[in-house]
C-alpha cells in the first residue's frame, strides 16, 4: 500500500480503537467499580494507546522506503 493510505488507515484504526477502549474505561470508572476499581484498567488502556501510537509512528512516518 501507498505511504498515504498506510497514513489514513492508520488515523482511522488509531481513532476508533482509542473511542472504544476509552469509552470502556470510562463505563467501567464510572460503574459499579468506582474510579480506584477501573483506575487499573485505565492505566493499561492508556499504555495500549501509547503502543499504538510509537507503532503508527514506526510503521508510517519514519520507515524509510
């Protein structure tokens, strides 16, 4: 694939999976578990995010053709 669609799948993949698994971490957080019982989840989501992004990163802006 071009560098571009490699770019725009990319941004739309990135955004939907943050939507969902923030979405997930907020109904938890905000749910029977309270915020110390969804804090754990939300940290581990967070990190899965940064993940995705230095791999969004690696994959599209800095690999070299």
């Amino acid at each position: 694939m071009s560098r571009m669609t490699n770019f725009i799948m990319g941004v739309i993949g990135i955004g939907l999976m943050a939507i969902f698994v923030l979405g997930l971490s907020q109904s938890i957080s905000t749910g029977f578990a309270g915020f110390w019982g969804g804090f754990p989840f939300m940290c581990i989501a967070i990190f899965v995010l940064i993940l995705a992004l230095y791999n969004f990163y690696e994959e599209t802006i800095r690999k070299d053709d």
